[in-house]
C-alpha cells in the first residue's frame, strides 16, 4: 500500500475515532447537564419555599409578601405564584413585573406551612412533653399577634426560633401602637391543656403533640400558602440527537476532505526529497532541494540541505588533504629517489654525510605521517590522554629548558614569566607538545635579537599560557587559516623553515579536547601572541575528568611506522605514559 494511501487511512481512522468521541462526550455532557439543570431547579424551588415559609414563620401574617416574592422570581427567573388554601390570591410574580399573567404550567402546587416544627429533648418524659406543648402553643400565640403588629406597622422584623422551635422575634425598632407583650395569663390554657393531655393515651406521642400544636395555633399562625412555579409549555432541557449526528457527519467529512490534502501537500516535498536523496547516494554532491515554509517538512528539506552541504564540504577537505599530501611528499620523496638510484649507478659517492642526509630526509616523512596519524586520531575523538594534576609553572620551566639552546644558537632571549604555580587536571606530555610547537614556532619567526616570551597567569578558574614572539608577525588575512593543515606563513610552501604544516592543527585538537581554547593576536612588523586558557584544578573539583582508561592502567599511543612503540616514562600518578612526540615546527 502507498504512502498516500496509508495516510489517508490513517487519517480516515482518527478522524472518524474522534468524530466518534467527540459524539460520546456531547451527549454524556449534553446529559450531564439536563441532571444538572433538574436539581438547579429542584435547588429553586427548596429555596422560593424555604425563604416563603421563613417570612411566614417571622412576621405571623402574609402581609408585605409581594417584594419577596418579585426578588425571588428575579433571582430564578420562575413565574411565582402565592395563593393561599383558600384561594386567595396574594402575590403574583407577573402581576408584579407589570405583564400579563402567563398560563401557569401543570407542576403540582408547593404546600408552605410557616408554623413551626415543635422540638423536644431526646428522652423527655410524654408528660414533660405535655408541659412543653401547651408553653409553647401560648408562647407561639403572643409571639405571632406581635409580630404580625409590627409588620403592620412597618418594623423590619427578624426571627430565631427557641430551643422548642417556637419563634423568638426582634425588631429595629418598637412603634407605641405594638406595646411589649403583658405575660397575662391564657385564657385559652386550659383548653389547651386539655387537648394536649389527650395525647398521652397516643402510641405516637410526638406526631400528635405537633398535630394539637397546629389546630390550637391555626387561629394565631398564617394561613398555609400553595405555590405554583413555572409557565405553561416550559419544558425542561433535552437532548437533541438530530444536531448531533449533522455536526458529527460534518466534522468526519471535513476531517476526510483536510486528510485528501494533507497527504498531497506532504507527498509532494517527500518525493522531492526522495530524488535528491538518490542522486547524493549517486554521488552528485551539488544536489539540493528547495525549501519553502516554515512546518515539519520545512525543517526537514533543511536539514537534508544542511547534511548536503557537510558532505560536499568534507569531501573537498579529503580532496584538499590528499593534494596536500602528494605536494608535501612528492619532491623529497624524488630527492631520495635521485639519490638511491645514483648510488646505485654509483654517480655519486656513498659518504657517512650523505647518509646522514638521507636519513635527516626519511625522518621528516616519517614526522608528517606521525603528525597526521596524531591529528586523525584526535578528530575522531580516539587519541588518548592521561590527566593528572599538572603544574603549569613546571610545564613552562621544562618546555623553556628544552628549547634554550635554541633560543641561543638563534640569537634570541627566552624568558619566563610565571610568578606562582597554576595547578590543572590535564595530560602534561600533550600539553607539553601544544606548548613545545608553539614555542619552536615563534622561535622560527623571530629574527636575531628578538625575544620569545612564555606567561603565566591567573584569572579565576581559568588558567592562562601565552607565547609572544617579537617576529616579522602574520597577516590579518591569513590568520583565520593559521590552523588549517599543511598551512605555512611561507607562501612558496617551502622547507626550509621545517615543520610539517600540522602542528598548530593538532595543538587547537589537544586543547579543544581539554575543554579549553587557543586564539592568536599578530601585527606584522610588531610579533605574534598565541594564548591558551584552560580550567584550574578548582574548578574541575581537583579530579581528572576522563582519558584515562577504566581499569586504571597506562595509556599507550599505537605503535608509528618504523618506529616501533615509543617509550613510556613513569607519570605523576605512577603510571607510565608515553614520551611526547617531537615538535612539529614550521609555521604551523
């Protein structure tokens, strides 16, 4: 199966799985929210119910009712309407807003009984019970005439019901028409009393209790109210699957139709991406694909583009290498040629000189290959280092020793300039090469009377080594090459400075690898500064950091050409290393 076709149908899958889902979840919300919606109303109407009884229970009388019951249809958004058992109209929330009553729905009357709910104390006696009634039946009576009162006369009244359930009424204030209640005595106690003895002879007591409570106070309380809430033809949420099913059916067809596109405007960037694929692997290197957008697809065309470029550019390096390569060992390789074939035909005389010369020859190749052997391993992450703690100080002093004969025969001034030990974790054989190349280069390009100078110095965590020369200096348009293979300051690419052209690229591997940088400054005429900044041993926590073989043994370079196995000297960690290799020299 193609890929379009694979795509398709995969997209096909997801989109009717989510057309599906989407579906599901509509109708589980669409549900939830109908349950929702039924108790939101069911919460309306224990609430219009609760806040009627509580204003009938507080002021003993229906009066003033109509602004409590518009706020509550306001707050619900319910047509309220309060009549009494009787029938008496008493508020009427459309009447109120100023419209037309609209037909009341078919919901079954709410029955309100402001009347208190008597409350006794668990395990009270059915004769404590007694007392307790008739008390409250009086208290109830009085309580209500006073507060009905002071409705009537305009006092905001407020009520808290006592520990038998009967109300305690307050008011913000008292008008004189409403005098505080005298205590005298009942006058219908007794019938009271009466009434309420008979229920001792009940298996229920409690129930008939309450029964005689509201007959003896039916005079004194409000009358029971019947709600009614709602309109006609107002029905309650529901789902309508129709809707649905369309925006499902829709949301598939969309998905199918986006799907059909999607898979041309990817397809079309894939299979150009497929033709220059095979054509790199066919070796045209100059092969690119055009990039438009920003997307995946994009970044993709772009990093094939940029991978393109990497091998184009590595193979004109390996061209570029090779060239030089044949140019740094095809004329000595012809003068010893010229030479064995003339002592053959016995030309020219064999002399311990001539000898001497030879072989002077062959160990300058065999220096460019150990150079290039040095800097393939160390580009490929291969060539071995054995860190150890490193006194920089030492380092120079050593690396300073070993070239002042030089320095000498030259005619120029070494000196040294390291006031105080600068530790590092480092693998002081290769160090010591970085340092040793550097200083045989400036001591090359220093003329007679000139000065090579090695500083130390200290700036924080890092350390910091500089070689300046007081030579004939670099161009500033060849500096951005110094470090390419095979490059000298000579521009007839000649010998005579020596040097294989690799050192200084095998110097920015070494120190690269220390996690470390090496920058050059030069003005012509003025000399040259080569500056190498590495980390202390502070701030490597005093420990070497990788290099080192795991089982701890000695590091120990792959045997050269003819050479054999360099030898190996005991390193400060007791270990043997191997002896660092000559100088590279040259301009390099």
């Amino acid at each position: 199966m193609s890929f379009r076709l694979r795509a398709l149908a995969l997209l096909m899958l997801v989109a009717m799985a989510a057309t599906a889902a989407t579906a599901w979840l509509t109708l589980r919300q669409a549900n939830s929210q109908v349950r929702d919606s039924l108790t939101a109303g069911r919460q309306e109407v224990a609430r219009i119910t609760g806040e009627l009884r509580a204003y009938g229970f507080a002021h003993g009388t229906w009066d003033g009712l109509s602004p409590t019951v518009g706020r509550l249809a306001e707050d619900t958004g319910q047509r309220v309407r309060v009549v009494t058992e009787a029938d008496v109209l008493l508020a009427d929330s459309d009447a109120l807003a100023g419209r037309a009553p609209r037909a009341l729905s078919r919901q079954p009357a709410v029955l309100v009984d402001p009347r208190p709910v008597l409350r006794f104390p668990e395990g009270q006696v059915p004769l404590a019970s007694v007392k307790v009634t008739v008390a409250a039946i009086a208290r109830y009576r009085a309580t209500a005439a006073d507060a009905r009162c002071l409705t009537r006369a305009g006092a905001q009244v407020t009520a808290r019901p006592d520990e038998t359930g009967v109300p305690v009424i307050s008011a913000d204030r008292r008008p004189a028409v409403c005098p505080e209640p005298a205590g005298a005595p009942d006058p219908q106690a007794g019938r009271d009393r009466a009434a309420v003895t008979a229920c001792r002879s009940e298996q229920r007591v409690t129930p008939c209790l309450q029964r005689v409570f509201n007959e003896r106070t039916a005079s004194a309380a409000p009358p029971r109210l019947q709600v009614r809430l709602g309109v006609l033809d107002e029905s309650p949420p529901t789902l309508a699957a129709a809707p649905t099913v369309a925006v499902a059916a829709g949301v598939a067809l969309a998905a199918i139709l986006g799907a059909l596109l999607l898979s041309r405007a990817v397809l079309r960037p894939v299979r150009a991406l497929t033709v220059a694929a095979g054509e790199l692997g066919e070796g045209d290197l100059r092969r690119r694909v055009p990039v438009s957008g920003r997307d995946e697809i994009a970044a993709l065309g772009v990093a094939f583009n940029r991978m393109a470029d990497s091998l184009q550019a590595a193979e004109e390096r390996q061209r570029r290498l090779i060239g030089d390569i044949a140019h740094e060992l095809r004329t000595p390789l012809a003068n010893l040629r010229g030479y064995l074939e003339a002592l053959q035909d016995g030309v020219v005389e064999p002399t311990p000189e001539l000898f001497d010369s030879l072989h002077e020859e062959a160990m300058l190749q065999q220096r460019i290959v150990d150079d290039l052997q040095d800097l393939a391993l160390a580009e490929a992450g291969a060539l071995t280092y054995h860190r150890a703690a490193t006194d920089l100080r030492e380092l120079l002093e050593t690396a300073a020793t070993a070239h002042r004969a030089g320095a000498a025969a030259a005619g120029v001034a070494l000196r040294l300039e390291a006031p105080e030990p600068v530790p590092v974790i480092a693998d002081a054989d290769r160090l010591r090469q970085v340092v040793g190349n550097l200083v045989g280069n400036a001591l090359r390009a220093t003329p007679s009377g000139g000065s090579v100078t090695l500083a130390l110095m200290r700036h924080g965590d890092l350390a910091i080594v500089q070689v300046r020369d007081t030579g004939k200096g670099i161009p500033a348009g060849e500096l951005p090459h110094l470090f390419d293979r095979f490059w000298r300051a000579d521009a007839a690419r000649g010998r005579a400075t020596g040097g294989s052209g690799l050192g200084l690229s095998i110097a920015r591997q070494i120190v690269a690898d220390h996690q470390g940088t090496i920058d050059v400054e030069s003005a012509v005429g003025v000399g040259t500064t080569f500056t190498v900044t590495l980390s202390t041993a502070a701030a490597h926590g005093g420990a070497p950091r990788g290099g080192a073989r795991p089982d701890g043994g000695a590091a120990v370079r792959p045997s050269r050409p003819g050479g054999g196995t360099p030898a190996r000297t005991p390193s400060p960690g007791g270990a043997a290393v191997p002896e660092p290799p000559p100088a590279s020299g040259g301009d390099s």
